[in-house]
C-alpha cells in the first residue's frame, strides 16, 4: 500500500506553519534559503500582512503557500517519510510536480515571485471573482449555472464528507457571480468576497500570456515519481507535460477528483495533505487522509502510517 502526497492551491489569507516553523530547524534552514530565492523576508513567508496590490498579494501568497508545502515534505523525511506519488491542485500541482524531480525548488519560487510583477487589466475590465456552488447529489452544475456569460466552472472539490452535495469553484466576473447567487436559493452559490481573482477562467489569460515566456525558458524534466494531473485525467510523465500543466495553470479548470483518482489508481491507500488550503473533514476522499499543518500532526502521521502497514519508499532529495 503506498503512500501520496497531496497539496492543496489557493492563497490563504491567513497564516499557516508558525508552530511547525518553530519547531523544526529543517523547516527554518528552507524558509531561509526561500527568501533569498524570492527576495521575501522570513517574516513574509511566515506570518506578515500580504501585500494589498491584488498581483502582488497574489504572488507574495503563492511564495508563502508552496514554502510551508515543501517544509512539510522536509519534515517529514527527517522522519523516514517518503510519498510514492504525488499530486496537487494549481499551485499544489506545481509544488508537486517540484517535489517529483521535474524542475528544481528554486526554479519554482523564483517563477513564483516573477509572477507578482505581472501588468493588471486595465481599470475598466470587469471586476473578477469566485464563488463556491454546493450542488445537491444528483444534480449537474449547469442546473444551476446554465449558459450565464461571465460565470466559469473553474474547479471539482468532488462530493462533500456527508455525500449530500459536490463542491464546486466557480470564477469570473464579480457581477455575473452575485446576480447568479441571489437568484437560487441561500446557500447553494456563495461568492467569495476575499477572491478578486477569476482563478482557472478565461479571465485569466493575461497573466497566462505574461508569464508564457518565462515557463518557455525554465527547464522541466520527466518526473521522478508518479504524478497525477489536476487538469487532465492523466498522470504527468515528461517535462513537456509539465510544462504544459504551468502553462495551462492559470486559465484552465481544475479537479481534485481526478487528482486523486489518478492516486489511487497508483496504489495510495493513505494520503497526506500537505499544508493548510484544504480544510480537514470537508471532502470526501477514496482513502483516508491525514492534513498536515501542525506538529501534532505528524505523531498522527506516523501512528497511522503505522497502523495502515503503508509502504515507505527510499526518497528522492529536491533542494
């Protein structure tokens, strides 16, 4: 039985990892090397106000995001631990596709940080938002959302603990979004007032465009270990796949399920989520998971691993 590593994307808008921060030199010696790389301070990284300015916000998040990510996989593999395949969603993907061998961390945090340098739309485009659709079992989400213009289908969350609804991300224009959500019943589409990023919609191309020639000149490589897309139903085994993925990242709908049905299908029977981005106890998965973000969290993890008689794989070392 193998063991997967699964990261989470968005930006937070609370910090996560200080506890963990303080507790583990391993995780101090990286947000160290993180800084440098980014030009960040530690305390941005950790625990700090996000920038204002949307793109900036939005680049600064990402940084902090994948630091505390690749610090649990450090922390963890000071204890023996090691995933057999990876998987994750947006920026999780592309910590993922990192943590497999197929580009360096540097490379990573310094797109990252490149990416908050990118030209906003202009002041008159349409203000951009997301929203969340819970969708009864049973009912498709163009039931809800029809053909409405300026309203995307930008993300799977896959049904919730219970199995009563499916989870769904959608992204686009602020308007279209909350006309949308006070025409259906409470509750069933909730904007999100802290998202003023159409994420994983065509709104989105701009910054695509801006950050293509960037992804054209990093180097990618085939991935070390299983990699399972978030935007295809497929597993990622060359570094042109991969380069496609962070090409794609930013404008094309993302999945969770076909994450993890695409781990396990490749034999995970425990799944590690890594960081804070996916709240604990909200989805349902077709293995049991452990969320990592706290200390405590790891005893659990090595109990349950343990437990589950999960197989440990010798690890690959991506500094």
């Amino acid at each position: 039985m193998a063991l997967g590593y699964l990261f989470g994307g968005g930006v937070g808008t609370e910090p996560h990892g200080i506890e963990l921060y303080q507790a583990y030199p391993v995780m101090r010696d990286l947000y160290a090397r993180i800084a440098e790389w980014s030009e960040l301070t530690v305390g941005q990284l950790l625990d700090e106000d996000l920038p204002k300015e949307v793109e900036e916000r939005q680049g600064v998040g990402s940084v902090r995001e994948a630091a505390l990510a690749l610090a649990v996989h450090d922390i963890l593999a000071e204890h023996d631990l090691h995933p057999a395949v990876l998987g994750g969603l947006s920026l999780g993907a592309m910590t993922a596709s990192t943590l497999s061998g197929a580009l360096e961390r540097r490379a990573l945090i310094e797109m990252l940080a490149h990416s908050r340098t990118v030209t906003p739309p202009p002041a008159d485009a349409p203000v951009q938002g997301m929203a969340l659709a819970f969708v009864p079992a049973g009912t498709e989400i163009t039931a809800l959302t029809g053909d409405r213009p300026g309203v995307h289908l930008s993300g799977d969350f896959g049904p919730t603990a219970d199995g009563a609804a499916a989870i769904m991300m959608l992204s686009g224009e602020r308007a279209a979004l909350e006309a949308l959500a006070a025409e259906l019943p409470p509750g069933l589409v909730t904007p999100l007032p802290d998202r003023p990023i159409a994420a994983h919609s065509p709104l989105r191309g701009y910054f695509r465009a801006f950050m293509a020639p960037y992804i054209d000149a990093m180097s990618f490589g085939a991935p070390e270990l299983p990699l399972a897309s978030c935007l295809d139903r497929k597993l990622l085994v060359t570094g042109e796949d991969v380069r496609d993925l962070f090409h794609r990242n930013a404008t094309d709908p993302i999945s969770v399920v076909d994450v993890y049905t695409g781990m396990k299908e490749q034999g995970v029977r425990l799944g590690l989520v890594m960081g804070g981005s996916i709240p604990d106890g909200i989805l349902r998965f077709p293995f049991p998971v452990v969320h990592v973000d706290r200390p405590e969290h790891i005893e659990q993890v090595l109990t349950t691993v343990y437990e589950l008689g999960i197989e440990i794989t010798e690890g690959r070392s991506a500094r």
